[in-house]
C-alpha cells in the first residue's frame, strides 16, 4: 500500500513537472499580417506616388542626356576641340547629375519607406505583444522569418550572462 501511494506521488509529481516545464509557443506569418493591413495599401501607395516623382525627374534628365549625346555625336566633325571639349563636359556633368540624382531618390526612398511603414508595424507588435500577454504564451516565433516576436522576459538570461562574466 505505501509503494503504492508513493509511485502515485512520484507519477503526480513528475507529471507536474512535465506541464510546468513546457513553454506555450505560438507562431505568426507577419508578412501575411502585414499584407492584410489596410494601413499597408495606403503606405505602397504613398511610397509609389514619391517614387514616380522621382522617376518622372530622372526621365526627363535622361532624355536630356540623350538628345546633348546625339547632337554631340551629329555634331561632332564641325566641332573644333575646344568645342568638343566644353560639351563632352557638359555631358559628363548631366551624367554625373543623374548618378547624384538617382543615389539621392534611394536614399530618400528608402526613408520615406521606413518613415510610412514604421507606424504599422508598431501597431502589428503591439497586437502580438497583446496577443502573447493575453494568452499566456511564453514564446511568439515569426514564420516568415524565422525570429522572436515575443519572449517572457523573465526568460531573459543576459543578466545572468553578464553576472558570470563579471560584467555590470
């Protein structure tokens, strides 16, 4: 009778630790997320309307470009060298122009991408932080990419990390 209620113990005891021990994980495809967002319709079309100013810019100096290359080209037997010479620079300046321009349209680009998008993934995390905290998940994984979204943070063991390498 007593081995009987002490392996009734121990198999209650070591199922105890079992559950206790198994963290709630849940997953996300934060790119589906994204892409169900109205804010994200609104962001890509914003972005593409800058983008397009852009282009419209970079096309018209291109066309420049073009028509100063083929009247240097029909042009050029009659040109004396000093001629030749103030238009190949003239243009090399349109060129070195647009490279500026189209590196500069990027960078901003790249900006505004970041400035219009930043606000709807704030939002998207505050749901899954939301989410985790409501359903009591330990973990929240990304599917798209493979990352942490959420993570108790009593898990976090860089205190510990630094306390054994002595650092503060």
């Amino acid at each position: 009778m007593k081995k009987t209620i002490m392996l009734i113990a121990c198999a209650i005891f070591t199922s105890g630790l079992v559950l206790a021990q198994s963290p709630k994980i849940g997953w996300i495809n934060s790119a589906d997320l994204l892409q169900s967002m109205p804010e994200k319709a609104k962001a890509d079309s914003d972005i593409s309307k800058y983008a397009k100013s852009f282009q419209e810019q970079i096309d018209i100096m291109m066309k420049e470009y073009q028509t100063k290359g083929q009247d240097y080209q029909a042009k050029e037997k009659t040109m004396t060298e000093a001629m030749k010479e103030v238009r190949m620079k003239e243009i090399q300046d349109l060129q070195n122009r647009i490279e500026s321009t189209q590196q500069s349209a990027q960078e901003k680009l790249q900006q505004k991408k970041q400035d219009v998008y930043q606000p709807i993934l704030d939002k998207a995390d505050k749901a899954i932080q939301a989410i985790a905290k409501e359903k009591n998940y330990d973990y929240i994984m990304d599917k798209s990419g493979g990352t942490l979204l959420f993570g108790k943070e009593t898990d976090n063991i860089l205190p510990l990390v630094k306390a054994k390498l002595g650092i503060k």
